[in-house]
C-alpha cells in the first residue's frame, strides 16, 4: 500500500513532526542577500563546508588528521522526490499521495546556522535564514509550518532570535542547538587533569550561562524546544572512514545527553508548561534512560544516599572477616591500617565526596517518589522516530517501563533525506508496525497523531488553527 490507501483506512489523521526540505542553495543566499545583506550571504558560504571539507579530504588524510568521515551522497536522487523536499508547491500537492495531513519542516543545510563559528554573524543569519522560510512556507500554511532557527550560544543570542521568530515572522515551531562546543580557557597544563579538545555545553546542567531566561521565555511565547543535534564527529564517532560508523546512533546520543541535563538540571521541575522534543533518534534509548533514572535514584537519590555512606561500615567486624575468610596479607594489613578500609582498598571506597555541593544528584528535580518520573520525565519529553524504526513500538509498553510509564514516540518520518527512498510509502513503513503485530491500532493513532497533537499545542492550543486536523485535534483535547 502506498501513503494514500493506508490514510484511508486509519479513521484519524497523521502528522509528521519531523519532515525535512532541501534549501536550493543559490536561491537562499540570494533571498539572504535582499533580506539582510552581503555579509550574512557571504556568511551562508561556510554552511556547506562542515561536511564538504572532510569529503576534499583524501582518506589517508582524513586518518592522518583524525577527521570524522561526514557522509557522502545523503539526498534522495529520484528527480520528483527531490523536487518535493526543494518545492513547496509540490509537497503540498504530495501530502495526500504520502497518507500525510500537516508536517513540521526542518532544514538540511540550515542546521549549519545554529552551529556557525561567528559570533557577531551567527544571530544575524538565524533572523535571516528564518525570513526566508517563513515567506518560502507562507502560502501552505494549511499544510505544513517550517522551524524556526534559535542559535542557543548564548541565553540573550537564543531570546533575541526567538523572539523575532515568532512575534516578528509569526513562526510557532522552534529548533535549538542542544549542544554548544566551547573551548575550555586556561585548562590546566597536567595532562591528567586537563581537557582534551572542546567541550559540550548541553545549556540545563553545569553550563557556563543560566539558561533559565530562556526556558521561561518559551513558556512565555507558547512555544516547546525541540532538539535535532547531530554528534557524528563526537568522541567515538571519528572514523576517517565509515560514514554508517558514524552515523548511527548519533540523533540518540545527543539527545541523550541533552535530555539528562533537562531532567537532572530541574528544568521539567520548574517550567511545568514546558514540553521538550527530541528528534531522529529514536526512542529506545529514551526507554533505557527512564529506567537507569530511576534505578539511579533508587540507590543515590536522597532517600539512599546515605545507605553508602563511609561512616556506616563497621570497621571490627570487617577485620574478623578478614581474619576469618581473607588471604594472610589482607588480614594482616587490615589489622594494622585503619585507612586501608578507606582510601587504601580501591578509589571506589573512598570517603571524599569531591566537594559535592549536594549529595543527592537529583535534587534540583526534588524527586520524592518514581510518581515524580512520570511527572518530570515520561509526560514531558517526547522522542522523535523516523517511519522504518520499529522500536518506536517500545515505548508505549506500559508493562516493560516503571511505573507503567507510557514513553511519547513521536512520529517523524525524516522526508527528504538519504533514509527515504520513496516518499510516497513513508507512512505504509510505519503502518507495517501494525501490519506485523508489533503495534496495535491504538498505539498507532497515538504514534501517529495523538503525541503529535498534544506537544505541538501544549502552549499553543491554536497551532492546527485553519489546518485540515484542527477539528479533529480540538475533539482530542477536549474529550480527554
């Protein structure tokens, strides 16, 4: 079944959340030139060169410089499916081929805004760039609403662009740089203390700005961040030479980072409102990481902490073990070294805390019970994941996740890249979930249009306004 025949026997509709357009270059540094200058035109240049550099690159070169391979032949090269992902007026025309009823657009070269080296270029550009789209995507509206661009180096950077974005351009879905590479000053010059090469500032926890402004700025303008960060050249996704190496899991392993540093910085704690997607990655992972939270905090949140405290071990009766069941030299230390039950059994057993200004690592969240996990995790987050993914199909196992825990999979089918190879069957691949017994009907609905619905209106119960799931997702808000 192709997109059409599957829409038609759902009974619902279906948002894509995470759809993709290709920038015809050319044109947008044009656009860009009458819209903000030569310098932010000149500035869209260097885009295109984070992934073309390392493909000038010979492979021995590449290993020589430890350069990450970054991907080769990434487009769809079906003339009418590119065509769809640079043209508007055609996807529009598509949607109802593809068995899609309203997509939220992401960039491809775009990304490279949030990213850009230059910091008196880079707000500019995103303004820009967002321009562009939002006069490229103005006549569909009733179909699709393309992101706004929100470079996040900075808190004021983040505000200023986002404001723009959406008071000035009308712009009501958001894109944010999740992880920001900064270079460390004055790192210390002992190797085994410093740090190699940049660091990630993923904004919520131990960043060097407070991020705080810009949540509570979200929650103002109504709007919900989402994450789509890359981490292809991250730590070990370096190969010189495989892109899949590279490649997979990257989405997830940035999210992951970023989605523990929302939870565990308390900002689901202290913007209640505030709804937080992470794209293209999946949501196994997501799974995992609700577990190991909790499993976590089950033995080092406050109510355990002190469970593992030093001062609890009974050092006698550790000596008569020893005496009784130890080789002769441990007894023999053991009688002899009080600090050998510290410090002197294994870095594990030491006493320091390492100046923990809290014990309790989850106290910003103030976690009391797993109940607040739901609350500040599973209800809060939601997790992108792409049409051919069958694990999307984990996350509504109420049984497998604690607390009976429902993990939000969000349906986003990566429309226009290298991962579809027929736009026209994007929906069929997910529907074959239910095909083969691995979703039921109702999780698909939920997949496909109830999670969707729920996080692009938490804020702005008017999104759909004049779409053709408006009705639809007005009855789903307000009979449940």
């Amino acid at each position: 079944m192709d997109g059409r025949e599957v829409r038609e026997q759902l009974g619902h509709p279906v948002i894509d959340s995470d759809a993709h357009y290709i920038e015809f270059v050319p044109m947008f540094r044009e656009r860009l030139r009458k819209i903000s200058g030569d310098r932010v035109a000149d500035g869209f240049n260097g885009i295109e060169e984070m992934i073309e550099r390392p493909l000038r690159m010979t492979p021995q070169q590449r290993s020589h410089n430890r350069v990450a391979n970054m991907g080769w032949w990434q487009l769809p090269m079906e003339a009418r499916d590119r065509a769809t992902a640079m043209m508007p007026a055609l996807l529009h025309e598509r949607l109802d081929e593809m068995g899609i009823d309203f997509c939220v657009l992401y960039p491809t070269a775009g990304f490279g805004v949030l990213a850009h080296p230059d910091d008196q270029l880079r707000a500019d550009l995103a303004r820009g760039f967002n321009t562009v789209v939002a006069q490229l995507y103005s006549d569909f509206a009733d179909r699709m609403t393309p992101v706004a661009l929100v470079p996040t180096h900075t808190p004021d950077e983040a505000i200023g662009v986002l404001e723009h974005a959406v008071l000035d351009l009308g712009l009501k879905a958001v894109l944010f740089n999740g992880t920001i590479s900064r270079s460390v000053p004055g790192a210390s010059d002992d190797p085994a203390v410093a740090a190699t090469g940049p660091w990630y500032d993923v904004l919520a926890l131990d960043s060097v700005h407070d991020y705080d402004p810009l949540w509570e700025k979200c929650v103002e303008l109504g709007v919900n961040p989402t994450f789509h960060a890359p981490a292809r050249s991250f730590g070990f996704r370096r190969s010189p030479h495989n892109y899949v190496y590279n490649h997979v899991g990257h989405f997830a392993s940035s999210a992951h980072a970023m989605s523990k540093a929302i939870f565990l910085g308390g900002v689901t704690r202290r913007f209640p409102e505030l709804r937080v997607a992470f794209l293209e990655g999946g949501s196994a992972w997501a799974c995992q990481l609700y577990a190991d939270l909790i499993e976590h905090w089950e033995k080092r949140g406050a109510p355990h902490i002190h469970h593992l405290n030093p001062d609890r071990l009974d050092h006698e009766e550790l000596r008569r073990y020893a005496c009784e069941y130890g080789p002769p030299d441990m007894a023999a230390l053991l009688k002899t070294r009080d600090d050998a039950m510290n410090v002197g059994t294994s870095a594990f057993a030491s006493i320091d805390t390492g100046g923990a200004e809290n014990l309790d690592d989850f106290w910003r969240c103030e976690i009391r019970s797993e109940e607040d996990f739901i609350e500040l995790f599973a209800e809060r987050f939601y997790f992108g994941c792409e049409a051919d993914d069958r694990l999307a199909a984990v996350g509504f196992d109420t049984e497998l996740h604690p607390g009976g825990a429902r993990i939000n999979s969000l349906y986003s089918s990566d429309l226009g890249h290298w991962d579809v190879t027929d736009m026209s069957k994007v929906v069929s691949a997910a529907y074959a979930m239910v095909e083969d017994g691995i979703m039921t009907p109702a999780n698909f609905r939920r997949f496909t249009f109830e999670n969707p619905a729920r996080f692009w209106t938490a804020g702005q119960p008017d999104f759909f306004a004049g779409t053709p799931v408006e009705t639809q997702v007005y009855d789903l808000l307000t009979t449940n």
